[in-house]
C-alpha cells in the first residue's frame, strides 16, 4: 500500500452495487464452509437505512470488524484457516468486488480459448457472481483432448497448495493496478485486504466468493508465460477450493 496513494477524495459504494452484494448473499450465501449468517435477515428487513448508512461510509477509512477464523477440514490428514467477515463487511467487500471484477476478468485469457475454466465472473441480477458454464468437468472434458491429441507426448499435472493463504499481496496491487489504473475502488478493495491481515505482506481469505476472482486476476502473468511459451494447457479449481 506504500505506493498507492490514497484517492483525494471520499471513496463511497455504490447503492446499485450494495442491492447486488446482498442479492448475491441471500442466494449463496456469504462463506462456501458455513450456513449464511442469521444477521442478514435483520439487514434485509431494514435494508434502507443499512443501505443508507453504508454508502456513506468512506472506505479510505474503514477499519476493519471482528470476523470468524478458524479450522476446516481439507482432507483426511489436513486443514485450512477459512473466514466469515462480519456482515456489513462482507457487503462492502462483496460490493467493491462487483465493481471491479469485471476488469480483472478482462485481464484473463478469454474464454473461448478454453484454458482458464476457474471462476469466470459473470454478475447476473440474481446475485450470482460466476458463469455455471465453466466448471470442473469442462476443465476435465479439455484436458482430456489435449491429452488424446497425436502430438501430445507427456502429461504434466500440478496444483498449488495452500494458494489462497500464501498469495502475496504485491501481485494483488500489480493486478488491481493493470485492471484498474488504481481507482478508488481498487485501492479500497486493497486496503480491506491489507487490514484483514494485519497489513502481513500475503493472504486473501478461504471461502469468500469474492477472493476466488482477485486469486484468478493474480495469477494470471503465469498464463501469459505458459501462453508464450507455446505450452498448450488448461487450468479450474474444484467447486468448493481454493486453488
């Protein structure tokens, strides 16, 4: 955050992108590992002045509120640290991912190269944040031409453990910064994370839908270095993982 100056002026969420943030909550819920918060009821039955109340907040100066951290089961011999922010937060942060999510997907391989099947945001009036269309069995049904191909001669797998924890946040700010030119959104949307991690230098929360789209954008100089290589491959994430 050192070298990203504070926008000069108050930074606020946007009604229209706020009503969408809860939308999306109400129909799927605000954490992959846990039932949706009973708050959301409350929020929903005085939406107005909640509403009202958050918008005109300015995010150059949210600080961040207490949230649920703790242990889930990764695999029979493993866990992970997943989160559930505290409502209002998870608007905020929900809100300021729908307005910048559309310009870190555009920085991603397009979707009709079939390579990245992983998470391509997708907003739709319901709340839904990702296309259905792009999901593990494509991603299963691609690999598996390019491995029957006549040229193909060796299959290389690989997976990135622990993805979601162990991001750095520099290559979140390098992708918000060539998504955005650093607007005030971004910047918030930055700082938000920065906060959530003590400003450590790496990590996005486990189990937010929103963190799913900022991990793909970060990660996306490997695709253009495999792209430019000529290495002809293809990359998802399981339905309910982080990487």
């Amino acid at each position: 955050m050192a070298k990203w100056n504070a926008p000069p002026t108050p930074v606020n969420v946007s009604t229209a992108a706020l009503d969408w943030a809860l939308k999306h909550v109400e129909e799927f819920g605000d954490t992959v590992f846990l039932p949706r918060a009973f708050e959301y009821e409350a929020i929903r039955s005085n939406w107005n002045n909640v509403r009202a109340w958050l918008t005109s907040q300015d995010l150059r100066e949210w600080k961040a509120r207490p949230s649920r951290r703790f242990l889930a089961r990764k695999s029979a011999y493993s866990f992970r640290f997943v989160t559930q922010l505290d409502p209002l937060e998870y608007l905020l942060f929900t809100a300021l991912v729908y307005e910048v999510g559309p310009q870190l997907e555009a920085l991603r391989s397009p979707c009709s190269d079939n390579i990245v099947f992983s998470w391509r945001f997708d907003p739709k009036q319901d709340g839904q944040m990702y296309s259905p269309t792009y999901r593990w069995d494509d991603f299963n049904t691609r690999g598996l031409r390019l491995a029957e191909a006549a040229k193909c001669k060796w299959v290389v797998v690989a997976d990135i453990a622990d993805f979601f924890p162990h991001i750095y946040i520099h290559p979140v700010e390098t992708a918000l910064d060539s998504a955005t030119g650093r607007s005030p959104a971004a910047y918030c949307l930055l700082r938000m994370i920065s906060n959530w991690n003590a400003f450590v230098s790496y990590g996005l929360p486990v189990g937010l839908a929103g963190s799913r789209i900022i991990a793909e954008a970060t990660i996306n100089d490997l695709d253009k270095a495999l792209i430019g290589a000529g290495r002809q491959y293809c990359i998802a994430a399981h339905e309910d993982a982080d990487s």
